[in-house]
C-alpha cells in the first residue's frame, strides 16, 4: 500500500520541477550575451529604492551561499531620477565598499532617507565609515559615468524594463516570481549545458 501511495506523488513531485517554459518562465535572450568564462553569470538589474529588489535580497543571499558555479554582477538600473544612486553603486564599488554597506542603503531607502539628494547622501556616506572626499571624487569620476553608459547600454540590449529584473548567463530573462529556487535551478542546468556545447 505504501509503495502504491509513493508511485502516486512521484507525478506530482515530477510536474513540480518541470523544464522551464519559454515565454512563461523566461524569455530567450537572442542573441544571447557571450560571457567569457566558466562560472554561469547572474545579472541583477535593481534600485536601491525598489521594495521588490529589498525583498529579493535575503532570498538571493540565502540561494547564492555555497553557489561557487555562479558569478552574480548587480547593475544599477535608473530612470533620470535614480542616477544619484547608480553613481553611489559603482563609486562604492570602486572604493571595495558596495558590499559591506549594500543592505544599510537599502534600509536607509526604505526608512525615508532621500539618499538620491547628493547633500543628504555625501554626509550619509561619511557617517558610515567611507572618507566623503574620496568618495565624491569618485562619484563625479569619468569612470563612473562610463560604467553606467556600459549598464545603460547593456538593459536596452536585454530588454529589461522594470526592477528586479535577473538574467542568467546573458541567455535567459527570468519571468514571473523570482524568489523560485527551483525554476532558477533548472535556468542553471539549461545554460550550463549550453556552454558545453
């Protein structure tokens, strides 16, 4: 009886983890990004303001840990009114600090902190322990605004309309809700089998 009841859930179980679907579960990327080396990437477009992308964090944080196949690149996407914090993103990348104050941007974002007023920001930033100087240099740097016409120009080549927005090994624009282990799993496996082919 009992094996009976284990050959009716394995179906279900089955149907559960199904292939991605196309034009459900991802959208192809055509043609797809060549990325030169062996790790699968993960693209994150985000806002620090965006409540989804807060959201999405922890979930990926937690998904990430143990992952040495995956390389994540965070891009900062913007309107003209979100430039401020896509300079602070790669300043503080610049700088070796976008990791260790990326989660108290978001919190101070989401606690009514207008971290997009340069003044409120560049006296946020000294507060958390970056030298404010340093910082603006690197802010108003030629090498910032080239890291954003890159991030620019790389969205409109994915077609990335909103945040978050995740894009696996440049082949695959995941659909739906983005917080699934499972579907991103499987968007894993098919682009590691496409790079042995």
């Amino acid at each position: 009886m009992k094996r009976y009841a284990a050959a009716l859930l394995l179906p279900i179980s089955f149907l559960a983890h199904a292939q991605p679907e196309a034009g459900k579960d991802y959208l192809p990327i055509d043609p797809p990004l060549q990325i030169h080396e062996k790790k699968i990437e993960l693209i994150e477009f985000f806002y620090y303001g965006c409540p989804e992308c807060l959201d999405l964090e922890p979930f990926l944080n937690n998904w990430l840990q143990g992952r040495r196949d995956i390389r994540v690149v965070r891009i900062p996407a913007f309107r003209s009114s979100w430039l401020p914090l896509a300079r602070t993103y790669y300043a503080l990348s610049i700088l070796g600090q976008e990791d260790r104050l990326r989660s108290r941007i978001f919190q101070a974002m989401h606690q009514g902190i207008d971290l997009n007023s340069e003044e409120v920001l560049f006296g946020w930033i000294g507060s958390q322990g970056v030298d404010a100087e340093k910082f603006k240099s690197v802010y108003h740097s030629k090498l910032v605004r080239s890291r954003i016409m890159e991030s620019e120009d790389l969205a409109r080549k994915l077609g990335i309309s909103g945040v978050p927005s995740l894009v696996v090994d440049g082949k695959f624009l995941v659909l739906g809700n983005l917080a699934d282990e499972d579907r991103l799993d499987e968007l894993i496996d098919m682009a590691k089998k496409m790079q042995r082919k």
